[in-house]
C-alpha cells in the first residue's frame, strides 16, 4: 500500500469491495473511500454496515472511514 509513518488520511478512489480500504483501517489510516458505481457502493456500504455490528471490527473502523458515493 505504500503507507509512510505519519500518513494519516488517504483516498480511495476505486473503493470497488473495500479490500484495500480494510487494509488501510488496520494500518491506522483515516481512509475516505469513494465508489461511483450505485451497486458497488450499496454492496459496500450493506457490507460496511454488517461489519460495525462485530465488535472486533466496528474497533478497526470507528470514527475512521467515510464512504462516499
């Protein structure tokens, strides 16, 4: 991913599934991920939504990510 010390927000401009998106959560990124395509982004966010009622997860994304479409 390429993440230096001291990065703290990125842009993910090809959110697609989240895969790097997660990635850069567990790394202690602030990632804004966006999606333009209205399935890609429902199925993210459907996703993301399911993720945040897990308590080990909903930990590695609190207050971290926004998800724009």
């Amino acid at each position: 991913m390429g993440v230096r010390s001291g990065v703290k927000t990125v842009i993910d401009l090809t959110a697609g599934f989240g895969k790097d998106t997660l990635m850069l959560l567990l790394l202690g990124c602030e990632v804004q991920a966006v999606e333009r395509s209205p399935i890609l982004f429902q199925l993210l966010k459907d996703g993301l939504d399911r993720a945040e009622q897990d308590p080990h997860w909903k930990l590695a994304m609190t207050d971290r990510l926004t998800l724009v479409q």
